[in-house]
C-alpha cells in the first residue's frame, strides 16, 4: 500500500475530490438533527499498524457505564462511497438504531480512501481494528472526545473502555462498506505473492459471525459507468459519472481490480468463507451494483452455504436510500427503511441467540 502526496494528483483529481469531500465538513452537530434519537457517538482514534490514527465513532448504548456494564455485543461498521467519499455521519441512524435496540457498542470506522491512500489501506484499517476488538494485546492508547466537546487526551486503553463481548461481534457495511464487512469474514491467497491471507477472525472461532450487507460492491472490476444497469434504473448524470470514474481508480487502480481482497466476490466461497460466517444481504431493486450480489448470492448457493445466507430485496429502491436522512425520503421510503433496519436488528439477535443459519458448510 502506498500514501499519494495532495500535490501529486493532477487538477481534475483534486477539484473533483474536493466536491465530493464536502459532506465530511458537516459538524457533528448535525447528527442532531439527522439522528436525533440517538445515542450520539464518542470519537476515539485507534493507533493502526501503520502507527496512523483511525478514527472511530462510537455509539454506546443508553444509560452504559464502563464499571457497570455487563458485557456488550459489539457491531463494526464501514461506511460507503466507493472509497473516495462518504463518512461515519451518514452511518448515524442506523448505528445509533443497532446501539439502542440491541444494546451494543457500535463502532463505526473511518477508514483510509482515495485519492491520498490506496488499496488495501481500508481493508488494513478494518481489520485492524477488529483485531484491537478480538484481542486484548492489541492495545494502544487513544484520544478520547465528545462530539461535541474539544478533544481530551486520555490513557485508555483504546477499545477496552467497555466490557466487550469477544462472542458477539457483528460486521455491517454498506457499498464499500461491505466489500470491507465481507472482506473479514474471508480468507484468500495472495495473487501476487503467494502467501495466505487469512481472516482476523481466527479458524477456531467458535461463535456465528453475523455480516450484515447492504447492497455491497463485492466485484470492482468495472468502473462505474460500465456496471449492468437494471431496466428501470434513472440514468445517471454524465458530471457524476465522469467524478466516479476518475476519482474510484485513484484508490484501486485498475490492474488491480481483480485482486481478491479488492473483489472479494471473487473468492472461492467454500474454501474462504468463514465457517462460522452468517450473512444478511439487504438489496436495491435499482442499482448497478445488483448484477453482481445476484451472482455472489447464487456462488454462496452452489458452494452449500445457502442456509447461511438471508436475502431482503427491495424491488423498487435505487443504491443508497437507506443513507439519505430522513428529511431527504417520501414516507414510503422511510417505511421501507426502518423495515429493512428493523430486519437487521431482528436478524442479528437471532444470529446471537443461536436461531438463525445452521453452519452447514455443505
């Protein structure tokens, strides 16, 4: 992985990566306004591998305290937008819904994108901190601060503030994000060198996994504008197109594309999907991304994994809805939202509590 210089990218990279980074100049006060049932998150900054500070928000659950707790489920969750754009703050009302309802610590990360890092410095930044969540030797120190409130430097060890539950641990994401969710929950061999690329999730990991996937880009061999399109899909702008197509390749360039952490849809599902994986994959009937959850959906089939797999299809909803705050959707679209999130929630309970998937590999 490399680190791209700003002054490096010619012209039409930098103003075109300057539109589409705007929406992280929101302030967190916003959130108020966006998710205004909260909770509201915490912001910690997890020392990486890379000795660089990821930042996590943090959504913990109503009346919590560290000494109190009993111990928490935890849900790990990534963001969308192609890795060039996106944030923590559109992922609010739905991680704020998973810390009320499930009474989970959720953690949303704000990986590393284009066009100043490359592959994998997101996957690198995910799995690192699902390692600081699974083991108790990966601990740093942090900055610790409200979002609302100037940043207080503490020595606390980085993610054991709260009393985690090391047997409940989901991964969620959406677009990207999922690629990221999915991506953890697989191991491959490395195309290029030759070694295994095994999970953070060890093999002998005895509890279900759930990955929950919100119309995920598991196969980024295609730029943008060349993705299948459904038959009634609204045509996209030529301006957004052309933004897309130059920006996604300053995080993956193309002839890497088909590396399988980068397309982890390209994985062999028996040999690399984790046994203990389950997988909630929530679909956009009008989305160019559904060609390929459609054929990663009937790889998972063929491969005997189908009892694992829970698919929830939302025929008449274009890429995205469920990130557009609620202000911005007509009330059948917030109805379908809070059903696919109310989905979710019942799905990973049950996952939890040992009722949904089987296991069986096939």
């Amino acid at each position: 992985m490399s680190k791209n210089s700003t002054f490096s990218q010619p012209f039409d990279v930098l103003w075109r990566t300057a539109l589409v980074k705007l929406p992280r100049a929101v302030p967190s006060q916003a959130l108020y306004l966006t998710s205004p049932e909260g909770p509201q998150p915490i912001i910690l900054k997890l020392r990486s591998r890379g000795k660089h500070e990821i930042p996590l928000y943090i959504f913990i659950p109503y009346a919590i305290e560290p000494s109190q707790a009993d111990k928490l489920p935890v849900v790990i969750d990534f963001h969308g937008g192609g890795f060039f754009q996106g944030s923590c703050l559109e992922q609010a009302p739905f991680c704020s819904k998973m810390a009320r309802d499930l009474s989970a610590v959720v953690i949303s990360v704000d990986y590393r994108m284009g066009p100043m890092d490359t592959f994998p410095a997101a996957l690198e930044d995910a799995e690192d901190v699902l390692s600081a969540v699974l083991h108790e030797s990966n601990r740093g120190y942090a900055q610790i601060r409200n979002a609302d409130s100037a940043p207080i430097v503490k020595s606390l060890p980085q993610i054991d503030i709260f009393n985690l539950d090391r047997s409940r641990i989901a991964i969620s994401g959406f677009s990207s994000g999922g690629n990221l969710a999915l991506n953890l929950g697989m191991s491959c061999t490395d195309p290029v060198t030759g070694a295994s690329w095994p999970s953070v999730f060890p093999d002998d990991y005895s509890s279900p996994i759930p990955l929950i996937l919100y119309y995920p880009a598991v196969d980024l061999r295609q730029l943008p504008s060349e993705r299948t399109k459904p038959p009634n899909l609204p045509v996209s702008s030529p301006f957004w197109s052309d933004v897309n197509d130059k920006l996604a390749p300053t995080y993956l360039p193309r002839e890497k594309a088909s590396h399988p952490r980068a397309s982890p849809g390209l994985i062999d599902v028996r040999k690399g999907l984790h046994p203990m994986a389950r997988i909630q994959l929530v679909l956009s009937g009008l989305d160019d991304l559904l060609d390929q959850n459609e054929i990663w959906t009937q790889k998972v089939r063929d491969a005997g994994r189908g009892d694992d797999l829970v698919v929830e299809k939302y025929d008449d909803m274009q890429h995205g809805w469920t990130q557009m705050p609620d202000q911005m959707l007509s009330r059948n679209d917030r109805k379908t939202k809070e059903d696919a999130y109310d989905k979710t929630v019942n799905w990973a309970r049950s996952i939890w509590d040992g009722i949904g998937g089987t296991g069986k590999a096939g």
